[in-house]
C-alpha cells in the first residue's frame, strides 16, 4: 500500500484542473453539515456565469494565463521579500 506521502507526490504531478479536480473529490467525501447549501449556492453561482458568457459580459481567461499572472506575482514577491532582507545586510547593519 502507498503511504500518503507517495499519493500525495502523484497528485502534486497532475494538471492544476486534475489536482482541483481530485480535491474536490476529496473535499465532498466529508459529511459537510452545511454542504447542500454550499452546492446549492454554487450552482446557482455557476449558472449567474453561464448567463454571462452567453450574453458576453464575461471575459474567458484560460487556466495557463490565469496561472502564468500568479506565478508572477509570486515570483515578484519573493524578489520583493528577498531584496527587502539583503538591504540591512548589504548596508552593514547586519552582520551574519
């Protein structure tokens, strides 16, 4: 038998949509108390989209540009934190 650690290495691997997917699926094996009326809001929200779309007051992005901007962000927040550490250093008021 695999050990979660190995399920959870596989799942990583997957596509973004497979591993939304897959949580998914986990998340709703949980006996929600409140989760007929959390899919009962989703579907109502996701049908409030369908008619957008169709009425073209929705602007479609794909998953890979959606992704691509967070990557970004992130990467620009990384940069951000690391430059905002290395100052005190490179000024001498840090020693390590």
């Amino acid at each position: 038998m695999r050990t979660r650690d190995q399920i959870l290495a596989e799942a990583l691997k997957l596509p973004p949509v497979e591993r939304a997917e897959l949580m998914e699926s986990l998340l709703s094996s949980f006996d929600f108390s409140a989760r007929e009326d959390i899919d009962s809001a989703w579907a109502v929200e996701a049908e409030d989209r369908i008619d957008a779309l169709e009425r073209d007051k929705l602007q479609v992005v794909p998953v890979e540009e959606v992704l691509a901007e967070t990557d970004r962000a992130q990467q620009a927040h990384t940069d951000n934190i690391i430059a905002h550490c290395q100052a005190p250093m490179e000024a001498g008021r840090i020693t390590t």
